[in-house]
C-alpha cells in the first residue's frame, strides 16, 4: 500500500504546525495578503487550513468549512495574491523539512482551486 502524502509529512499533527507557521510567520507578516485576514477568527481559519490541507494530502476528509468559491466571496483575490499564499505554503511546508517533489505535489493540489478563488 502506497504512503499518502499525508502520512509521508506526518499526519494532522505536522500539517497543523506547518499551518501555524505558515500563518503566523509568513502570511500575516505579509502586508500584501495580510489585510484578508484582518477580521478573521484565526483559531477557526488554522482549524479550517489544517482539516483542508490534510485531506488535499490524502488524508481522511474532515473538512467541512464553505466551498472554496463561497468562502473566498467578495474578496476580489488577484493573481499576485494567489501567488504570495502559495509561495508562503512552499516555505512553511520546506521549514518543516518536506521535499521539493513533494511540496510541488502538494502545490499542484492546490493549484486546482485556483479558479474558485480568484475574482471572488
């Protein structure tokens, strides 16, 4: 049996830090992007990141937060933006010690929400 990439990265526990970091030291550091997050509960969005990161990874399907159109609605996101996050997610998943093949498996997967949440 293949080894998801979920497993591979270390379940829930490790995406969670990886979460914590990604947030907490590089996208609310970022003025570029830290402005979508001025009146967000962030306990809740580390909670919803964590459950959705995990199940793109191939891990159980926890997440039960809005669609990705809907929760990303009237915020306008723009290409820039899109990008700053996902290079965000490239250097919180290498902190933590993730492969480049691996990152870029996990990028790729988040590449495919794109549309969802641009424009919104």
């Amino acid at each position: 049996m293949e080894q998801t990439l979920y497993d591979k990265v270390g379940g829930e526990a490790a995406i969670s830090k990886v979460v914590d970091y990604f947030y907490n030291e590089l996208v609310l550091k970022d003025e570029s992007v830290s402005h979508f997050f001025e009146h967000t509960n962030m306990e809740k969005q580390r909670s919803h990141q964590t459950k959705f990161i995990s199940f793109a990874l191939g891990g159980p399907k926890q997440y039960g937060g809005k669609a990705m159109a809907k929760a990303h609605e009237g915020m306008n996101i723009q290409p820039e933006h899109f990008q700053a996050i996902v290079k965000h997610l490239h250097a919180a998943l290498a902190h933590y010690g993730v492969g480049e093949e691996d990152i870029q498996t996990a990028l790729e997967k988040v590449g495919t929400l794109k549309d969802d949440i641009l424009y919104k």
